[in-house]
C-alpha cells in the first residue's frame, strides 16, 4: 500500500515539474540591454487591477479590427508602481501598435481610441515565448523581479514600464524616460 503511494505522489511530482519545465518555469531569462520603443499605440485606458486588463487590450483589438487596421502587436503600459499605489487606483493603458512615425498614421481616423506614443530609449528587456495564458503569467511571475533587480543594479530608473505581445512572445520592457534635449541659441 506504501510502495503504491510512494509511486502515485513521485508520479503526480514529476506531472508537476514537466508542466512546470512546459509553462516556461526552468527556462533562462536573458535580460537584454538597447534601445526599445518607438511605437505609437491606439488604445484604451485602464484603472484597477493590472490583471484584469484583459478586456480592455480585447475591446481595443476590436475597435481597430472594425477600423481595418490590421494588428500585429499589442502593448501594455503599466503607468503605476503597484508597490506604491492601492491596487483599485492603477493607472494603464492597453492597445494595438499602429504606427511608428507620425507618417505611419496618414489619415486613420482612431474613433475613440487614444494614441500612446512611445519614444525610443535605453531599456532593460526579456523576451520570453508564449505558447498559452498560463506560460504567460508564469513569465510575468519570473521577469518583473529580474528587471527589477537588473535595472536597481544598472542604474536605470525605468519612466515607461510596457509589455509587447505577438502571437508567440511576450516582451517585457523598464524603458528610461528620453534625456530632454538642452535648448540652443542660435
């Protein structure tokens, strides 16, 4: 009866490290150092919870389906550091890339979605692969802290706080804000 048990809990152990090993736990996350941004991002507002920002990146991929414009990457910006703010007050935003210059954009007409720009600027990032939902939230489990701790010891004080999906990865992004530009006489 022993033996019997012993052999269903190691066979349930090794269940949990190969769903584990599936859903991306064990998987090296290299944290990345250049230039991201650029994007120009039609979207919607959030505040709440940033897990339930689901609807809000599906209302915003239907608005701009129904615009015919094709998305192939989506963005969400977390404006608010859940460490400091109560969580029914977190501010962010969900939405479709669009463009990555003004020029991009010609003369879409946006209904009432809102347009986030993203400059460009120096980022710490971790790309990680997205086969489902649950890899996902277990990727968002593992790189927060990462970066959080990369960017403490690089230095980097992130002002843009953003995630870019595809349909097969999810980037991670604490991006600088850009340096303002001095004024020159001329």
């Amino acid at each position: 009866m022993v033996r019997k048990v012993l052999v269903v809990l190691a066979g349930l152990g090794l269940l949990g490290l190969g769903l584990a090993a599936w859903l991306g736990a064990f998987r090296t996350l290299v944290i990345n150092d250049s230039v991201q941004g650029g994007y120009i991002v039609a979207g919607y507002d959030h505040v709440g919870p940033f897990e339930q920002i689901g609807p809000v990146f599906e209302r915003a991929h239907a608005t701009t389906d129904s615009l015919g414009i094709v998305a192939e990457e989506y963005v969400g910006v977390y404006y608010s550091n859940p460490d400091e703010v109560a969580e029914d007050s977190l501010q962010s935003f969900a939405g479709v890339v669009v463009g990555r210059s003004e020029e991009d954009l010609g003369t879409l007409d946006f209904a009432d979605l809102r347009l986030e720009r993203i400059p460009e600027g120096r980022a710490l990032w971790i790309e990680a692969p997205k086969p489902n939902d649950l890899a996902m939230i277990v990727a968002i489990m593992r790189a927060y802290p990462k970066l959080g701790e990369a960017a403490k010891a690089a230095g980097l004080e992130p002002g843009w706080v953003y995630e870019v999906h595809t349909d097969s990865t999810v980037r991670f992004v604490f991006q600088e804000y850009p340096v303002a530009q001095e004024a020159i006489d001329l």
